[in-house]
C-alpha cells in the first residue's frame, strides 16, 4: 500500500508516524549503502517497533538479499493440518537469502569440480538416468589423451524420455536429492570462504511472504499467470530460466521464483529411524496454482530426486541486527 523511502545521512532517523492497520514496504536507502526493503504489517491495536540495518555493497555477496529480523505471520490461519506450520507470529534474526535458486550453470561447475565417481552419483537425474551428458576423456589426433569436457548441459541420447525443454545455465537446477544441496552448501562454503546453508522452512516463508502472511509472493489473488507454475488445461509446461520469470514471483523482501518455478529443499529434516526425510516449500513449474501457495509445506525422503525440485542458499548472519 505504501513505499516509505527514507533518506538521511549522518544518525540513523526515526520514523515515528501514525499508520491505520494494513501491510506496508518501506524501502530504506542511504548513499553508500544497498537499498533495503523492509515489510512492515501493523494489526488490529499495535505498534510496530523495528530497526533497519544498512550493509554496503561490499558487505553483501553477489546475488544476495537482507531478509530483516522481527515477527511475521506464519502458517494459515483456521486450518489444523500438516500441509502447514501451526498459525501464528514467530520471530527470526536478519539473514541473507538468495535472490534465485541455484542455477544449472552453477550446480554444473560443482559437478565438474568433484571426483568421477561422486558427480555420477550427484548428476541432476531419475530413475531412468542422468539429465545431463557426460563427456569422457579423448585421445587427441597427434597422439596422448586430452581431457574431455565432464558433464555437459544436454540430454543423454540414450534417454527415452525427457522434460520438455533443452538445458539453459540460467535455469534452476532439478532432479537433485537434499543430500546433493546439502553437499554444494558445503563445497561452495569452500569455495568462497562464506557460510552457505539451506535455509530453514521459517526462514524461506519469511523471505516469501515478508511480514503479513500472504498467500502468495504478490498478494491474495489467485493468478497463474504471475508465476511459472501449471496451468489448467495446456501442454505448455516448462522450466523458465531465471531471466523469463513473472516480475510478480517476487516477494516483499525482493526474492524471485518462490510460488513458481522450482520447489524448494530446506534445512528442515526429521529423522525416522535410517531414514532422513526434509521439508520441501515453494510451487513448481508443473504443479498448479494450489500448491505454489506460500503457507504449503510438504516432506519427502531426503535421498530422493524431482523434475521439479531445486534448492536456493541462505547466509546465516554472525552478529545478526536485532
């Protein structure tokens, strides 16, 4: 309803105002420092007391957003089910999210970056196989072995089947366990010399929903044509790359791809038994409009693979704003 763009310099500047009930996005900008955005949702008889914690450019990594700390509405109100966290407000401290789910360019560099034996058993893949082509070592023409290209974004000739779509590196990565997210967290952890993690499913509805328990990224309104999500009653079902994705897929916080797109693995597991199962949040590209609704939450068997489930990377903060 209301974008607040406050400016100052030198101390930080109260804002003390007067607001009727309703959900609000105040965006908080000072000369070299990132824009940040900041839900706010004020109810029925309450105040709302934050602060805003600005970083330099610098200070945040490349594709990476600030998801505040303090309350927000979770679960869906009225409904008593395990398709949901219970209704309520719960209160997180500030972390970093990433703006998309990783992405096929990047899960390939990882895959390339590991022993043989590993990649093969962490290629994006099902039950009948690898989505991806491996490429083999070749013998050059004058003579020794030259290096081949390891896997490879296009599909195996000898696969029967396929989704329908040629691989792209800007799309999200598919067809991966939570046990290979979980192992990119760690080697790109390596890599950077950052902390990666998956996020929490509190964490990844705060960053899809922002304060106010929406249903969707936008707003209410059922609409299939505001995310990469299925559509009743067409063929035309397929995974967009990050670049072709609805502007209205983006949350208060500022985060793309969340109702549609690619399901999402999160850091939240449950054990039974051998058995490690983990909680999926978000829609995909092949699921209706029912299930790319925020609140939704499902829980599968950590080892397994989907056509349509990613995973995205959080920044757990060590001196998160209050």
């Amino acid at each position: 309803k209301l974008v607040e763009v406050l400016m100052w310099e030198g101390a930080p500047m109260p804002l003390d105002t007067t607001l009727p009930m309703g959900s609000y996005l105040a965006v908080v900008d000072q000369d070299g420092f990132i824009p940040t955005r900041y839900p706010i949702f004020i109810s029925r008889n309450r105040n709302w007391t934050g602060e805003v914690q600005l970083y330099r450019k610098e200070e945040i990594p490349q594709g990476f957003l600030l998801v505040h700390s303090g309350p927000f509405q979770v679960g869906k109100r009225g409904v008593a089910s395990l398709s949901f966290l219970p209704a309520g407000v719960l209160e997180l401290p500030s972390f970093l999210t990433a703006q998309h789910p990783v992405l096929c360019g990047e899960y390939l560099e990882f895959l390339n970056s590991l022993p043989a034996e590993e990649a093969r058993q962490r290629v994006p893949r099902d039950t009948e196989g690898p989505y991806w082509t491996y490429t083999p070592p070749h013998s050059s023409p004058l003579g020794g072995e030259e290096k081949g290209e390891g896997w490879i974004l296009k599909w195996p000739t000898t696969r029967t089947t396929k989704l329908p779509w040629d691989w792209h590196p800007m799309q999200p990565v598919v067809g991966v366990s939570w046990h290979d997210a979980s192992a990119y967290c760690a080697w790109r952890s390596v890599r950077d010399a950052i902390s990666y993690n998956l996020p929490t499913e509190e964490q990844w509805e705060k960053a899809a929903r922002g304060t106010d328990g929406r249903e969707y990224p936008w707003g209410d309104a059922k609409e299939t044509k505001f995310c990469n999500c299925g559509k009743a009653n067409t063929d035309n079902r397929v995974l967009l790359s990050v670049s072709q994705i609805p502007e209205d897929d983006t949350s208060p916080c500022g985060v793309k791809d969340m109702a549609g797109g690619v399901r999402e693995w999160t850091d939240t597991t449950k054990k039974r038994g051998d058995e490690l199962s983990a909680v999926t949040r978000g829609g995909s590209w092949d699921q209706s409009l029912e299930y790319a609704a925020l609140p939704f939450r499902n829980g599968w068997s950590a080892s397994r693979t989907f056509q349509n489930t990613g995973f995205r990377l959080v920044i757990n903060l060590i001196n998160p704003a209050p």
